[in-house]
C-alpha cells in the first residue's frame, strides 16, 4: 500500500510531538533534580547560621553574595540585584566570581577574610570576602560590596590636583 504524501506528513508531526514531549519531561526531571540539589545544598549550608544570622544577610544595607566553595554565585540580596538591574544584567545564579572580576581570587583568601578593590559596571567597589563553614564541611563564600566609587573619584582627582612647590 502506497503512503500519501499526506499520511508521511502526519508521521513526522506525531515524531516531532512525542520528540518533543520526551525532549520536555527530561527538562523539567533534570530541573527538578538540579533544584533539589540546590535545596540540599542551601539547607546544609543554613545549618551553621543561626535565625538572627539569615534576616542579617537578606537586611543587610550593603550588597551581598554568596559564593560557593567552586567560586559559582548561590546567593545575592536586594541590593546587590538592584546593581544588576540598574545595568540591566539579568541574573547571575550559577555564575562564576569571575564573570563579576577577574580581580576576584577565592585562592588568595585567607582562613578568615580578604579584601579586593575591583572596578565592576563602571564604579569602584572594595569587596570583603570572608570564608564561611565549618573545614570539614561544605564552606561558602560571603562577599561584602562597599560602594566607595565617589571616594576613590575624589581620591583620584585630589592626587592629579597636587601642588607642587619647589624652593629656588
């Protein structure tokens, strides 16, 4: 029996749905795999801050990130996604440090802290970065943003403006 034209078009649109939808449920199981991992991660993560602690980091009044310990960003608060919409970046979860700077280096931190002053979206910035967790645990990476861009400016300026007196 002869196949229509018709008949092999109706096969590769029924080949094309079921590809389709087998293409979808594997989207939404890795998703949602991916999201219970994230989950996982977050609550063992959480386990060594205690309730005043979490409403410190999302009220804090200066930016925020969370890194971890790979250098990829898990967390950030309000302000700091206001410095990404302000530039119109969408957003940066699961993004290396580095794509924010080079200049940010998780090797170069200490046990405790570091401090690294980077220019990020055309304003200057000196970023604290303290590590966080327990060694033998999962550690983290919080990074505090001071947006000192006014002060190095004038810093800049003042340092370009010196007088220079000679005695003859």
């Amino acid at each position: 029996v002869a196949i229509t034209a018709f008949t092999q078009i109706w096969w590769l649109v029924i080949a094309e749905a079921v590809a389709l939808l087998v293409y979808t449920v594997f989207r939404l199981f890795t998703r949602r795999r991916y999201n219970e991992q994230l989950y996982n991660y977050l609550q063992s993560m959480t386990e060594y801050l205690d309730e005043a602690s979490r409403e410190n980091l999302t009220c804090f009044p200066m930016p925020i990130t969370l890194l971890d310990a790979k250098g990829s960003i898990i967390w950030y608060n309000d302000l700091f996604y206001d410095i990404l919409q302000k530039n119109r970046i969408p957003s940066l979860f699961g993004h290396h440090v580095s794509k924010i700077s080079e200049a940010i280096q998780l090797d170069r931190i200490s046990a405790s802290h570091h401090k690294f002053n980077i220019s990020y979206l055309g304003k200057f910035y000196t970023v604290y970065c303290m590590r966080q967790g327990k060694e033998n645990k999962e550690q983290f990476f919080a990074l505090y943003w001071m947006d000192d861009d006014a002060l190095k400016r004038e810093n800049v300026k003042l340092k370009s403006e010196k007088i220079c007196i000679a005695y003859i």
